[in-house]
C-alpha cells in the first residue's frame, strides 16, 4: 500500500476514530448521521485497505484489535492537533487590541459582570477599557466601540441601538422606618433626595427627578434639595447606605433590587428619551474583531430582562 493516503482513505480514518471511540457502529452513525450500515462498510473497506482487522465484532459490542488500538491513538491524536490549529487559525483572525469605551456606571453595574463570557468567546481579543461621562464628545475618536447613554445624535458617527432606559425611585428599606409611608409622591417632602448630575449628557443636576415627576403628572414636587454626586453607582452606594430616596435605572439595579438592598416605593417606571447604544466609526464593523465584540454586545442586551 501506498504510504500516501487518498482522500477516500482520509474519509474511512475519520468514521474509524468516532467508532473507536464509542466501540459502535450504531453510535458512530448517529454522531456522524449516516446509517449503521455506512459505518460498517467503511470500516470493512478501511480495513481491506490497509490489510489487518481493527475491530472483533463479538455479540453485542465492538472491540478494538492491537492494530486497531494502536492505530485509534494516532487518529485520535491526529484529529485533536487539527482541530486545535483549527481553533488557532481562527482565532487568529479575531485577536488584538480592542478600546472599548463606556459610561462608567454601565461599566461598572453591567459589563463588567459579563466580560468573562466576553473573554471567553474571544481569549485572544484584549480589551482596553476605559470609563468616560456621555458628558464628554465622542468625536476625538480614541475608541473602536464606545457604549454612551443619549439620544441617538452622533453626527460623523454611527450607533446601533443597545437598550432603552427606564427610571423610577428606590431607597433602603429601613429609610421609610419613623417616618410617613411612600405611598405617593407627595410623600417626598419627608424623605432626602439623592442626585447623579450626569445623568445624561446636558443634563442639569435634577433632570432625573424632575423628568419622573413631570412624566408621572407630579411634577410640583419640589426635588431641588439634597446630595448630588457626578455618578450612577454613587447615588446607588448611597441610596444602599440609607441617605436618602434617589433615582434608579432599570439595567442598572437588578441585583439590589432582587437583593432586597433596595426596593421601588412606586409602582411607576418612566422611560427616558435616552438610549444606551453602540457608537462606532462608519465601516468600523468591517473589522471581523469589531464585528465579533460588537455583536456579542448586541447578544448580551438581547438577555436583559424587562
């Protein structure tokens, strides 16, 4: 025999190594989903070719021969180191340097939790992060991505919608203890108010109140009092801690809410005019590692519960 195997022989090597690993003809023809019939025939003619039986065939079940052992562990082999210089290639083709940048509360409260799955799925993509305000333009362009939280406005640039926004007051359950209940708005007047004065690009420091009460027809409350903070998770630090009532957003509470950290003492969520999404340079997405990180994004909002 020829020591160059032909592509037919290659075929018959590749029926032998799954039957050799499962000792059945019946298994390796539904892993390779052909008949049972197929995989016996192949390895017959397998065996005709290279001149030596690879298996006994007993009652009920297969056994390997020396020849056929000693054969399984090459092919096994074989096929591993293709298929991990496979892999290789691949990922070859999905590797570098990515900048990614963000709002830091998104950041902080919901991707950061998910980049294993992230690095994961693309252990060769490094990722440099770094958290920026929305309140600072995206026009230097130091980003390939960039996660912001606005109206959709990017001119030069282009942005794929990620998620709408919702908000809605919560505090720290023992807040409400010796005081009047928060059973309606109103009811503000007795609690402090907590304040993230970049809630949004533009936004003044008592946006985020006023928008709610306005959109909840309770717009004469007063809400221009208490602490202010120049972050989301500050605001939510110290909503936990129990200094005051602040206003949460929806992806980024679930955990305190589901924690019992923090609850909503209104049933009213008001959605924004802003919307997370996914900034980019027009044809950046031609870059098949751009595409790879961007569309991973665009998976993970798909599982955000509503």
């Amino acid at each position: 025999m020829s020591r160059t195997l032909n592509a037919q022989t290659h075929a018959w090597l590749k029926v032998f190594a799954v039957s050799a690993r499962h000792l059945s003809f019946t298994r390796a023809a539904e892993e390779l989903h052909v008949t049972t019939g197929a995989v016996s025939q192949q390895i017959k003619q397998l065996e005709e070719r290279l001149g030596f039986k690879l298996f006994r065939r007993l009652p009920r079940r297969l056994e390997l021969t020396d020849e056929g052992r000693r054969l399984a562990g090459v092919v096994d082999d074989a096929y591993q180191a293709v298929g991990l210089e496979v892999h290789r290639l691949r990922s070859g083709l999905m590797s570098g340097i990515l900048r990614l940048r963000a709002v830091p509360s998104f950041l902080a409260k919901w991707l950061m939790p998910r980049l294993p799955r992230l690095q994961a799925r693309f252990p060769d993509i490094e990722l440099h992060i770094a958290a920026e305000d929305s309140s600072l333009s995206l026009r230097d362009g130091d980003f390939d991505l960039a996660i912001d939280l606005n109206d959709g406005h990017y001119p030069g640039l282009a942005i794929t919608p990620l998620m709408d926004e919702m908000i809605f007051p919560v505090c720290a359950p023992a807040l409400m203890r010796g005081r009047p209940p928060l059973s309606r708005p109103d009811d503000l007047a007795y609690y402090p108010l907590l304040h993230d004065i970049t809630a949004w690009r533009g936004s003044h420091d008592y946006a985020e109140w006023e928008h709610y009460l306005k959109a909840i027809e309770a717009g004469h409350v007063n809400v221009r009092r208490g602490y202010t903070f120049n972050r989301n998770q500050l605001t939510m630090e110290a909503a936990i801690d129990g200094m005051g009532v602040a206003i949460a957003r929806r992806t980024l509470i679930t955990n305190e809410l589901k924690t019992g950290q923090l609850v909503a003492p209104f049933a009213q969520r008001v959605a924004t005019d802003k919307r997370y999404g996914i900034v980019h340079a027009p044809g950046a997405l031609d870059d098949r590692r751009i595409r790879a990180v961007h569309d991973w994004l665009v998976e993970e909002a798909g599982r955000q519960s509503v």
